[in-house]
C-alpha cells in the first residue's frame, strides 16, 4: 500500500481554480463595459457630450482590461521563474 499526501494537492487545484474564476470575472466585466457602449454607440444618434461620456468609459475599461492582463503575465514569469 502507497499512502500519498494530497492535501497540498488538492490546495493547489482549488487555489488554480479560484484564481480562474477570478480572471474571467474581471477580464468580463471590462469587456462587456466596453462592448455594451460600444454597441450603444454604433446604433443610437448620441449628443456629443454622451459619446465624450462613452468614449471615456470605453478608454477606461480597455486600460482595466490591460491591467488585468498585464498583471496575469507578470504572475506567469514569477510562477516560471523569471524576474519581472
């Protein structure tokens, strides 16, 4: 009989789990932000003040959205080693 600790395991796999869900949330949320004015935009007549408004909200969740993914690579290169 092999006996085997899997407890380390086991918090690995929900830590890489939670981490997963977080990511998709926060790399949706921006994007559907964006998407969703983007669309407003393209189908109705705006002042322009409200598309300024949109514009800058579009801006801002694309620069979210790069934080976000910025941030995912620099946890790849500390999780591989590499200096940041």
């Amino acid at each position: 009989m092999v006996y085997r600790e899997i407890t380390k395991e086991y918090e690995v796999d929900h830590m890489k789990s939670e981490f997963a869900s977080t990511v998709s949330h926060e790399l949706r949320t921006p994007l559907a932000i964006v998407l969703d004015f983007t669309e407003l935009m393209l189908n109705k007549p705006l002042k322009p003040e409200r598309q300024t408004k949109y514009l800058q909200t579009i801006y801002n969740e694309a620069n979210r959205l790069t934080a976000v993914i910025n941030n995912i690579l620099n946890v790849q290169k500390m999780e591989s080693g590499k200096q940041i």
